[in-house]
C-alpha cells in the first residue's frame, strides 16, 4: 500500500514538475482543464448517485466545465461565471423537481450540492492557473503544492506512525491530532525553506503567517471531502491514482489552498 501510494506520488510530481517548469500558460491551463473535468465527474459521482441521475450528472459536468472556461479566459468573471452557473442549477432541479419520483427536499438537497461541487472542482482549480501567472514565474504554484503535499506526506507519516489521538472519528476515523500538528510544522518548515531560496522578498512573518493558513485550510479540504465521503458511504472519490483513490483525494487540499495563496500572494504581497 505504501510502496503504490509513494511511486503513484512521484509520477505525479515528475508530471507537475515538467508541466511547471517547461509548459506554457496554455498548456497549465489545459492540465487545469482536465484536472476539473475529473474532479468534476468524481463530485457527480459522489454525490448524484444512481442511473436516474445519469443525465443530471452530465449537465452539472457541463456547467462546471462552462464555468472553469470562463474563468480562465475572463479572469474578472470568476464570480459571474460561478453566480450564472447557480442559477442554471437552480433552474435544472426546479424542473427535476416537477417529477413525483423526486421529493422536494430532495431535489434542494442536490441542487445545493450541486453548486458546491461547481464552486469545488469547477472554480477552484482556476486559481492553479492564476497563481502560475504571478510574478515570478510559477514560484508561487509550486510553494502551494509544496505546502500542501508535504503537509499531507508528514501527517499520513506521523499519523501512521505516533498517531492515538483521534482528530475527526465521525468524519475521517484514520486522522489524527498528532499527524495534523506535524502536517502544521512541515508546511511551515518547507515553506520558509522555500522563500529563503526563491522568494527571499516575501517577508518572514508574512510566509510564516502564509503557510500556517495554507496548512489548515488544506486539512481542513481534507475533512470536508471525507465529509462528503462518508455522507454518501464511499471510501474513495475514484481509482485514478492507485494508492491515493481519486482525483480529489489527492487534490482536495490544493483545491482548497490555492485560492488562500492567491489572494495572499496577490493583494498583500504584491498590492
């Protein structure tokens, strides 16, 4: 189990490595492209369960791609593209919800889900692309997936290893507080380790404030996919990546901490 989930991470490092040292924008945003589409396709899975879902699964699949290609191509339009996006969902269960077979709060239940899932796996992956775009070049999507993986990497290692506090039982019962706190440590020690060597002119109590918000805020992605998981009764979000599950899986904590670098990077280190 070890020896798969290690060679499955280093193929997708070796693969994130060529396409951020070598790939164009285009080519970011066509990797961030397919990255939504799966991610996509796992929420629907997830959570529209069922053949009488089938065709709703399809245009929420299409509605999370329209939405991520507006987004990319209209960078302005993050916020209109994803309020356009609600709505055409809102409007989808309203007509599902004509049909008896469904009830009412069912059809509510799975618009609002929906929507989260558009907002998840649909908009969340554009800000891999936006932070590609800063200035310099690519450093900042990398000290995301450096904060995040790492952190992951050392929480599943101290966890395995000196975990007996339980962090989550309900949701997550394999998490620990011992593997979160050195998730913690690791993503702010590599963190600060990076911007001594390629950001030196971010400020050290701002990357130390950086990492700490990163760190948590991809724990807690972490948690809330398992939320989701384990609402549904589904141990992975898919078998793409044998050793990890699914897509999202492996991506929900960067899903969830691109958006904080971004915003940090962007209005508070480069006002």
């Amino acid at each position: 189990m070890i020896k798969t989930r290690v060679l499955s991470a280093i193929i997708a490092v070796i693969i994130g490595i060529l396409l951020i040292n070598f790939g164009n924008f285009a080519m970011l945003a066509l990797a961030a492209f397919l990255l939504s589409f799966l991610a996509l396709r796992e929420f629907g899975r997830l959570t529209l369960q069922g053949e009488r879902y089938r065709d709703i699964r399809k245009y929420f699949l299409a509605l999370g791609l329209v939405c991520f290609t507006v987004s990319i191509v209209y960078h302005n339009w993050i916020l209109h593209s994803f309020i356009m996006s609600t709505l055409l969902v809102f409007v989808l269960f309203l007509l599902l919800a004509r049909d008896s077979h469904y009830s009412l709060e069912e059809a509510v239940n799975k618009a609002g889900l929906s929507v989260l899932g558009i907002l998840y796996a649909g908009v969340c992956p554009v800000y891999l692309c936006l932070l590609a775009g800063l200035q310099p070049a690519n450093k900042w999507l990398v000290l995301t997936l450096f904060i995040v993986f790492t952190g992951d990497t050392v929480a599943y290692l101290v966890g395995t290893r000196y975990g007996k506090t339980k962090l989550f039982p309900r949701i997550s019962p394999k998490k620990s507080v011992e593997g979160s706190i050195g998730s913690l440590f690791a993503s702010v020690l590599v963190a600060m380790i990076f911007r001594h060597f390629w950001l030196p002119e971010v400020d050290q109590l701002m990357m130390l404030l950086l990492s700490v918000v990163t760190s948590v805020v991809a724990q807690l992605g972490d948690l809330s996919e398992s939320l989701i998981k384990r609402a549904f009764h589904v141990k992975d979000s898919g078998s793409i990546m044998p050793g990890h599950g699914g897509l999202l899986d492996r991506f929900d904590g960067v899903l969830f901490g691109a958006p904080i670098v971004y915003v940090f990077a962007k209005f508070l280190v480069m006002p």
